[in-house]
C-alpha cells in the first residue's frame, strides 16, 4: 500500500512574508520611468531658461555693470578711508572692518542682478512668448524651478566673481596704510563668500516679483522697494528697534553677511543666511501659486 505523504508543503519561497509584499515589476518601471521622464524634462526646460537668459541683450550688460559697480564703489569707499585715516579717533580705527568696506559695493549688484531677473521674466509676459514656453512645457512649476535654477547659477557666479573682486581692489587700496585684511583669515574668507552669494539669494525675491508683477519697470520698482524702501522707514526708528528690524530684511541680511565685524543689531551668520532663505522661498512660493492660477 502507496502512502501518500502528508508533509506540510514548503511555501517560505512561494509567498512573502506579511507587510512586505514587493511591488508589482510593471509598477515599478513606470514609476521608474516617470521619475527618469521627470528629471529629463526639467533638465531640457533648464537648457531652454539658459539659452532665453542669455538671449536678452540686457543680460551680460547687467552682469558686467554688476561687476564694475561693485568693485568701483568698494574702491573708492576704501580710497576715502585711506585719505582720512589720520583724522580718525582710536575708536573708530578699532571699529574699521576692511573686509565691509571693500564689499559695500554688492549694494549696487543686488539692484542689477535682481532686476536683471526680474527682467528675464516680464520680457515673456510682455512679449506673449509665455504662451509658448507653456506649450513646450506645460507644467508651471516646472518652468518657475527652471528658471529660478538658471537665476541661482547666473547670479552666483555673478556675486562672488563682484565679491571677490571688490575684496582684491578694495584691500589694495588699504594696503597704503596697511590697514587691509587677507583671504587667510577664516572670518574675511567666509564674509566674502557669504555676501556674494547672498547676492544670488536675494536675486531670486527679483524673479518672484517679476513672475507676479508681469511688467518689466514695475517690477524692477517693487523689488527696489522691497530691499531699500522699509529700510528709509527704520531710520524714523529708535537706533535699536531699526537696527533689530534691519536685521530680518534682505539687505540687512546682505550687509551683515558681508561683515567679519558684527553689525549692530545683527543676528548670527545661520540666522541672516535663514532670513535670506525665508524672503526667497516664500518669494517664490507666492510666484508659483499667482503663475499657476492666472492665465499667461
């Protein structure tokens, strides 16, 4: 007589273990792919924002006068505190940051570089050539990252190729009552990246405002008074309250990143790098809402 065998069958291979079962492969291609299709498409939008930056005649023109600027302002703040160097009372020597005053001149360079964003965007508005990069890429936010990306790398570059300029000009000019400061020292190494690339931070809040304004001089005016005009206001405040407020606006932000000498009022070096953060991320994230529910 046959007896059949009555063992339990091994099914640890065939099934898998509760709360793990694996995705199916079909699902798991397309999700894959979407993934690869995604960062493919972003990546041509990012090509496109690229060469659309630098079709615009007014580009390298704001790029080298972001240059000039800074590096002749700084030039001549230091040339003016080298010719009244001997006037100056112990205390305010002891207060003179050469670093700070060789990177005045990033002022100047927020303005341009910021509405030179500004501009990189309203001239489609303005143009109607939104409607077709919308049809090349429909998705919005896609094109506001694509060209906040593009922005981001531009001014950049811009900021601390003007920082580090300014610097090198600014302490030669020193360097005749020896007075100036070196790359050497970690705080002056750090306030002269730090400011210029706070010039690229503070660039962005130009693209946001032109991506909501649409119209080029507008823009450039509503940027110009979100840096400079609340800034008028806190000198009608008492020294230390202004001083506080300055703080959290971008080019308080700027100004004391760009300082190895703490500025009155000032937070630490992370909290003026969040302020930046904050004013350009919200920027943005206003930009993208208003671009995605009104019409191009």
């Amino acid at each position: 007589m046959i007896v059949p065998n009555m063992a339990t069958p091994d099914t640890s291979t065939s099934l898998p273990s509760p709360g793990r079962l694996p995705a199916p492969e079909p699902a798991r291609a397309a999700a894959h792919g979407a993934g690869s299709a995604g960062a493919a498409a972003l990546g041509r939008a990012v090509h496109s924002e690229w060469i659309k930056l630098f079709s615009v005649a007014s580009t390298r023109r704001s790029l080298r006068l972001a240059l000039i600027a800074s590096v002749g302002v700084g030039a001549i703040l230091c040339s003016t505190r080298v010719r009244g160097w001997a006037s100056l009372s112990d205390a305010d020597r002891a207060a003179f940051d050469a670093t700070a005053t060789s990177l005045a001149g990033l002022i100047v360079a927020q303005i341009l570089l910021g509405a030179m964003a500004a501009r990189f965007v309203t001239t489609e508005f303005t143009t109607g050539m939104i409607r077709t990069t919308l049809v090349a890429v429909p998705r919005r936010w896609m094109v506001l990252a694509a060209k906040a990306a593009v922005v981001a790398v531009v001014t950049a570059l811009a900021g601390l190729t003007a920082s580090l300029g300014a610097f090198i000009v600014g302490q030669q000019v020193l360097a005749r009552r020896h007075i100036e400061a070196t790359l050497s020292s970690g705080p002056t190494l750090r306030a002269v990246l730090a400011g210029g690339l706070a010039v690229a931070v503070v660039s962005l809040l130009g693209l946001a405002i032109g991506t909501v304004v649409r119209h080029p001089s507008a823009s450039v005016a509503v940027y110009s008074l979100s840096l400079f005009g609340v800034n008028l206001l806190t000198a009608a405040l008492p020294a230390s309250t202004g001083n506080r407020v300055q703080a959290f606006l971008p080019e308080g932000a700027v100004q004391a990143l760009s300082s190895v000498r703490p500025v009155a009022g000032s937070l630490s070096t992370a909290g003026e790098v969040a302020v930046l953060a904050v004013w350009a991320l919200v920027g943005l994230v206003i930009a993208g809402t208003v671009f995605t529910h009104r019409d191009a």
